[in-house]
C-alpha cells in the first residue's frame, strides 16, 4: 500500500524532467505525416548532430522523391545498394501502379513492414533497419537489413570445462536465442521479448517450455520487468537486481551462465530463462541454493565421479566459509581440542609473530581478496607481476620476516581454493565476504561465535526465495524425491522426475525403469 | 497472524530436538540420584506423561482446529476466566523460555567462555532467535530440518566412539530396589515430557492435519528412545558415578580418543549442542510471541517479538538468581509446575470442553 502511494508520488513528482530528457521520442504517439518534406524534416531535426545517421535521398523510378534513412555501421550498405537503391532507381519500362505492392512483393528484401508511428521508425532505425520514405505515402517502410559487427561464438570464459559443449553465449540476442533453439528445437520453446531502458531499449528476452514451466511463473517474470523504469540496462546484473526477491541478501537469488547447455538444461526443469542484449550472461530462475554448487560437467561426467566432486564441493564450501574462523577460534580460545603435537607446532611457528590470530587472519585475507581483485582487472601482461609479488613477497617473505605464521598463510591459501571450488563465481564471492564477520565473531565469541554466525546465515537462507520457491528448497522444506540432484547425482536412467516447479502435472521427463540391462547373450554356447 | 504451513513431519523435528536439547544435558545426573544403576528405565515411565500431553493436546486441537490454548480457553471456561488462564500461559512461556536461556548460557560460561559476560551469551542467543522467530514458523520448520542431522548424527557418532570405554556390567543388578527408584527418577524427565503440549501451538498450521497425532507420539517415543541410550551410555561409562557429574553427556566426550590425535571432543559437543538449544529456544520464544499476540488479539506477532526478546534476557536474571537455583529449578519445580499447566489444566480443558460441546448438541 505505502510502496503504491509512494510511486504514485514518484510518478507525478518526475513526469516534467521525463518529457524533457527524452526528447529522441518526445511524441511518441504521433503518427508520419502526409506531407513527405515534412517527414524527412522531422526525421532530420530528431537526428539533428547526429553524424552517424545518413539520409540518402534518391527519384524512385526516376520521378518519385524517396530517402532512404539508416545507421552507418549497423546497416547492410552492400545490401541497400543492390536490393534497395539499384531495383528502385533504375526507370523501368512499365511504372508499378502501386508502390506498396511492389515493396511488398517484388523487393529482394526479407521483411519489408510499413511503419505508420514516428516512434517505430525511429527504433527501426535504431536497430539498423532502414527506414524508406516516400513522397505520397503517408508512412515509412522498415527495411530488414540490420547488419553490424558481431563476435564470433567463442568458448565461455567464465565457466570452462573438460567435457561438454564449447560454445558460449555472446552480446547478440539474436545469436543466444539461435543457440537456444539449436538445442531445443520443439516449437514448446517460446521467446517473449521486451525493450527496457529509456536510453538504451534494450532487448531482453524470456524464454521458456511451454508445457514444463509454470505459467504463473513467467507472468510473475514479465510483470516484474515491465515494472523497471531505468535509463539504460547494460548488463544483465542490472536486471537481476531490480526483480530478485531480497535485495538485500549476499547470495545470489537468480543464477547466470553464459553456457547454452546450461541454460538448456535449466528450461528442461521448468525455469525460465532471461536474456540481454549486449551481455553474454543470461539469467536462470527461479534457482535453488543448490543450483548454485551444481556444474554442468556433474551431468556429462559418470554419475560416481559427479557425487564425488558434488560433495567434495559442500566440504570446500565449508571450508571456504569456516576455515580461517575455525583456525582463529581454536588458537584463541581452544587449545584443548587441538591435539598436543599439532598444538606445538602450531605455536613454534607463532612465537615470532607479534600478531593475535584474528589480526594475522584478517591481514592475510585482506591481501588475498586483494591479489584475487587485482588479478581479474589487470591487463594480462601484468598479471604475472601480481602472482609473483603474491607468492614471493606476501607469501614467503612475510613468513621469514616473521609477521605472519606459516599455518596461517596454508589456513588462507586452501581458503582461497576452496572458494574458486564454486562452479558460481558469485556465490563464491558472497561465502567470501562472508568469511569477515565470521573471523570477527570467532575472534570474540570463539566456537560459540561460529555456530551464532552459521546458525544465522542458515535462517537467512531458510527465509529466502526465489520467485516463490524456497532458497534451501529440495533439502528444507524436504522433498524426498529431489534429493536424487541434490545430495548425489543420480544416473540419468533414474532421474525419472523433474523438479517440483511445475507443479504436480507434467511430473516425468522419461520413461521408469531405463537401467542398462544388457542380457549376456554372447556369453552363452 | 501466521501465514506459513509446515508438514506434520516438519513439526515432529522441531519439536524433538526441543525436547531432548537441554534434557539429554543434566537430565541422566539428577535422574541418576534416585534411581541409581536404573536410570534408563526411568525416561520409559516418563515417556508415558509425553504420549499423555500429545493425546490431549491433539483432543484439544481437534475441538478447535483453528485455535490455540489462548484463544478458546475463552470459550471454554468464559472470556475472563480465559483471559486469566491465558496470562497464566504467558508467564509461564516467558519464565521457562527466561529458564531454558540462562540454562544455556549458564552451560556456556561454566564449561567453555569462563570470562566471557554471561549477558553477552544471553544477549547473542536471544537475538539470534528474535531473528528467526520473526521469519515465521515456516523458517524455524526449515531451519530445524536442516540442522537436525547436525544435531542427531554426531551423537550417533560420539556413541560409537566412545564404545571402547563401555563397561556393560555397569547395568547390573536391574531394579535391584524395586521399581520405585527409576519412577522417582522419571518425574524429573517427565517434567521434560510435558513440554510437547507446546504442539497444540503448532497443530493449527499444519497442512497433512490428520498425521499430527501421528507425528507427535512419534516423537515423544524418539526422545525418550534418545534418552534411554543417552542414559545407558552414561552409565556404562560412569557406573556409580553418573550422579557426581553436572554435564555426563559433556563428560563422555572426553573419553573420545582416536590414534591419540584426535582428543577432546567437548568443544565439538558444545558446538552441536548449541544447534538443539537454539532450535529449543527458538521453538518457545515463538510460542511466547504467537501467545502473547493471541492474547493481545493482535493481527500479528511480528511487532512484538523484539520487545519480548528484551523480556526474555531480563527474564533470564528475573526467574533465576544464581546458578543454584536452576538445579533446585528442574529438581524441585519444573516437574510439578510443567505437570499442572501443560498436562492437568489441559485434561480440564478437555474435559469441560467435551461436557460443553455435548450440553450445547443436547440444547440444539
């Protein structure tokens, strides 16, 4: 109720400055006019210093005044000349009666729309499709030849792998739902697309299965993204933040890859999939914690070596979040549980540091999140420089100078590790941060401190969803039957159910009972 | 009010480590003393006070499905009458919700932070589940479910280690004094047991209804199962001296040795034990809150649950003066008091709600 007053406040209080900012489509609702000297002017003081924009008046057929309108770098200009400039220029012998049907019919051109709106022209234009005006025609007519630079399919760089597909998404919407569709190609796949960004208008798409997802789901989805009143959206993490459900959450509450499979795979459970233009990163909801610690290789790899590496995830997740805290709790406030030959070694290496625990664990992992910041932003050619500076310097150096223990420096080394185990690079980084306070509350609080601090990042993630389905979901609230993708990965021939997003119908995704069971016929005699 | 739903299943694993949280702690001492070498038996004769409380508990939530003990005590026995037995039900959650935080912090300070304030420990314990009260019983149902095998297996697990110490003479001679000394020493326990009419509190927000009897009895027969081997255990490792020791569980743990490296278990122990005791003490603040705002008739109890987090830690000071009294507490107290307001009042309830319901069908 106070949120709807309240942007009802917002609404009046910005409609002035909104008019005025976006003068580009001040009227959007006006229609072309009937004049065309009256178009082209109009067109050329809404382009007005704008050197990128060319008008290419021309005589169509010889008597009739035309311009052609386009974007130089975002047209097909080969195109304009040979399907457009040379069948309309040269004079034919017989006139067409009628220049829509000729437009229409006799065009080399795949899609040829009339435009009747100024607004559309002008987001035809903007998307690189030449608008063409006529004099006598009371509209402009959208030219399909869009074309600009494009980045080939590359192999995704933030989510390698040994086995499974190379391609990676890339920043051209057209070419990520291409990938989509190569994949699934039953027509159940459905592409809904939208503009967002007063600015910008970007395309965000959102796809999903008809028939697996559920419905309410996708209007939930679209609905949040109409709401987004935004300048201009420029990378996906944009999006995720104005539609997760708590904003105010370290973890992530919708996941992104840019892996086709994965997002594949994530329609075929029932998600929908968002995608943006101009990023490679598309979004995944609603997700689970657990899609979080799921890597594609888990399904392309034996299903023992899947669990396997699925559950040495949980224990370096722990150990990413607890290590150094646990480190800090048991030199400070129990020794007694740390046995005694471990306990003097452990000491030895401490005598010379002048440092408590917390203090040499809070330094160590300061400078590690910095050499791993440093390590992402620097210009590759300097990257080396980081490393040996990292290893040398900090690592060996500050060991022999006796400023910090050599267990600690082991304790943040196999943290760090730990926290790159997460296929998700950002839940990664929210177990990351997250390292600080517990440091903090073992520090004060001893092992009492990290059960308070484990116990309440567990209610935080007990209290969290994702649109609707609960964060911790297969494991708490229990539900038996999805516990076969969660605590181990089962064989395909058992994955008989897809998860409960869908609701109860549409509950299998293959035939029972599809274990191998070849008869030894060869071996008999 | 309360919007969330658990399943029957989700309300049997909050409750059980409500229960056996504190009770497996310093429950086998003081059952010890009176029943000497039969102190497992002494959980089986209590466990009959827990199957009691759940049958009238779900009696009484099968008259009035929809309510808790604070709003149709009102129409049992009249609206001021109601409104004076629903305050006593408050003070009665506020004090023992006050008695169960100082119990923990007391442990605490005793064994592992000695010089740490003991209002730190209450202090953080009790923000911790303000915190989770406020996100509904939902996330106190998901909660516990997820920290349930945290809290189960490592007992399990402490069990099998410290099987090599076993000395299972210890049990002999069985009921060598009759059968006295083990039901004496079950009215400590069954004080313990009487804490499942708490259930009738959360009966009204299950979804699978007709499993909540179901689920309670099974519950009540795993806490005394869990009591009877955390007491064999005791006794087979103490014997004799089981009655000496304030925390045996915590003691056992120290028996633990691995390849003589792996020693010392306690913090380990403490760590786990921290999880039931939160989960316990989460259970009864929200119980506090729901009744304090069922007898405010508020529309929700999320407004108030900071300001009895406060009431809790003050409570804490208030219900116990020093640390003596906690034992002269759950020896002395808490059997008959939890007795009366949590299994007699209820039966009465039950009685004189049965005689209503049957006097109103004879009038229509």
């Amino acid at each position: 109720m106070i949120r709807n007053v309240s942007r009802l406040v917002r609404k009046t209080k910005e409609k002035k400055p909104h008019v005025q900012k976006n003068h580009d489509d001040s009227k959007p609702q006006d229609t072309l006019h009937k004049n065309y000297y009256q178009n082209v002017e109009t067109f050329r003081s809404v382009y007005n210093n704008c050197s990128d924009v060319m008008f290419r008046p021309f005589l169509l057929f010889g008597k009739t005044k035309a311009t052609i309108i386009y974007i130089k770098g975002l047209t097909n200009i080969e195109g304009i000349e040979e399907f457009v400039l040379s069948p309309l220029m040269n004079e034919p012998n017989n006139v067409p009666s009628s220049i829509n049907e000729f437009l229409e019919n006799k065009m080399p051109v795949s899609t040829v729309i009339r435009v009747n709106m100024l607004a559309d022209c002008i987001e035809s234009i903007s998307s690189g499709n030449p608008i063409l005006l006529i004099e006598g025609e009371s509209a402009g007519f959208s030219l399909g030849l869009a074309k600009w630079e494009k980045r080939g399919i590359e192999e995704p760089i933030a989510e390698g792998g040994i086995r499974g597909s190379r391609e990676g998404f890339n920043e051209s919407l057209e070419i990520n739902t291409s990938q989509l569709r190569r994949i699934i190609k039953s027509p159940a796949l459905k592409i809904q697309s939208m503009k967002i960004g007063n600015y910008t208008k970007t395309t965000v798409a959102v796809a999903y299965i008809d028939g697996l997802v559920d419905q309410t789901l996708i209007e939930e989805i679209t609905n949040r993204l109409k709401k987004i009143e935004i300048d201009g959206i420029l990378e996906s993490g944009y999006i995720e933040e104005m539609i997760e459900d708590n904003p105010y959450s370290p973890f992530p509450q919708i996941m992104s890859t840019e892996r086709p499979d994965i997002a594949c795979a994530n329609l075929l459970e029932g998600r929908a999939v968002i995608i943006v233009e101009g990023t490679p990163f598309t979004l995944i909801a609603p997700i689970s914690f657990f899609s979080l610690i799921q890597s594609h290789e888990d399904y392309y790899q034996r299903f023992m070596v899947g669990t396997f590496i699925r559950w040495l995830r949980f224990v370096f997740l722990g150990i990413s979040l607890l290590l150094p805290s646990l480190y800090v709790a048991i030199l400070t406030f129990h020794h007694e549980a740390v046995p005694t030959s471990l306990l003097l070694s452990i000491s030895a290496s401490r005598e010379a540091v002048p440092f408590p625990a917390i203090v040499e664990a809070l330094i160590m992992e300061i400078t590690f999140e910095a050499l791993r910041e440093a390590g992402v932003r620097l210009p590759k050619q300097i990257g080396s420089a980081v490393s040996i500076v990292g290893a040398l310097v900090i690592g060996q150096a500050s060991v022999q100078a006796g400023l910090v223990s050599a267990p600690m420096v082991i304790v943040v080394a196999i943290t760090g590790i730990a926290s790159f185990m997460m296929p998700r690079y950002v839940a990664g980084i929210a177990l990351r941060m997250l390292r600080f306070p517990m440091i903090l509350l073992a520090g004060t609080l001893g092992l009492l401190g990290i059960m308070m601090g484990v116990i309440a990042i567990v209610i935080h993630l007990c209290s969290l969803r994702s649109f609707g389905i609960p964060y911790l979901s297969p494991l708490a609230p229990l539900k038996g039957r999805e516990l076969k993708d969660v605590l181990w990965r089962a064989p395909w021939w058992m994955m008989d159910t897809r998860p409960r997003l869908t609701g109860e119908s549409n509950l299998y995704r293959q035939a029972p009972e599809q274990a191998p069971n070849p008869k030894r016929g060869s071996e008999t005699e | 009010m309360e919007k969330g739903k658990i399943s029957a299943l989700q309300m049997a694993i909050m409750m059980y480590p409500t229960i056996v949280a504190t009770a497996i702690l310093g429950v086998p001492s003081i059952t010890a003393k009176y029943a000497q070498n039969d102190l497992w038996l002494a959980p089986i004769f209590a466990s009959f006070i827990g199957y009691v409380t759940v049958y009238i508990a779900y009696k009484l939530h099968k008259l009035y499905p929809k309510q808790s003990v604070i709003q149709f005590s009102e129409y049992i026995i009249g609206r001021f009458l109601g409104k004076i037995l629903g305050f006593l039900y408050l003070f009665f959650y506020i004090q023992v919700t006050g008695e169960i935080i100082r119990e923990y912090a007391e442990f605490i300070v005793d064994s592992f932070l000695v010089r740490t304030p003991i209002s730190v420990i209450m202090a953080s314990m009790a923000f911790l589940c303000a915190f989770i009260v406020y996100g509904g019983i939902e996330v106190i149902a998901r909660a516990a479910q997820l920290f349930f095998p945290l809290f189960v297996f490592p007992i399990l697990i402490l069990i099998i280690l410290v099987l090599p110490d076993f000395e299972f003479k210890n049990i002999f001679p069985i009921l060598a004094d009759g059968i006295w000394p083990p039901m004496k020493g079950a009215i400590v326990p069954g004080g313990w047991f009487t804490e499942f009419f708490m259930i009738i509190f959360l009966l009204p927000f299950i979804k699978d209804r007709k499993k909540g009897m179901k689920y309670g009895m099974i519950t009540a027969f795993a806490v005394m199962m869990t009591l009877v081997v955390v007491n064999l255990v005791v006794l087979f490792v103490f014997g004799p001296a089981t009655a000496s020791k304030v925390y045996p569980l915590m003691n056992v743990a120290r028996y633990i040795s691995i390849a003589e490296f792996f020693e010392h278990f306690e913090s380990v122990v403490m760590a786990i034990w921290i999880v039931g005791t939160f989960i316990k003490i989460s259970v009864f603040y929200y119980v506090t809150a729901l009744s304090t705002a069922q007898w405010l008739n508020l529309s929700d109890y999320r407004p108030i649950v900071w300001p009895i987090g406060i009431l809790l830690v003050v409570f804490c000071f208030w219900s116990i003066p020093n640390t003596l009294e906690i034992e002269r507490f759950n020896i002395g107290v808490f059997p008959l008091y939890g007795f009366i307001v949590q299994t007699i009042i209820p039966l009465l309830l039950v009685v004189m709600a049965v005689f209503r319901k049957r006097k109103s069908k004879e009038t229509v």
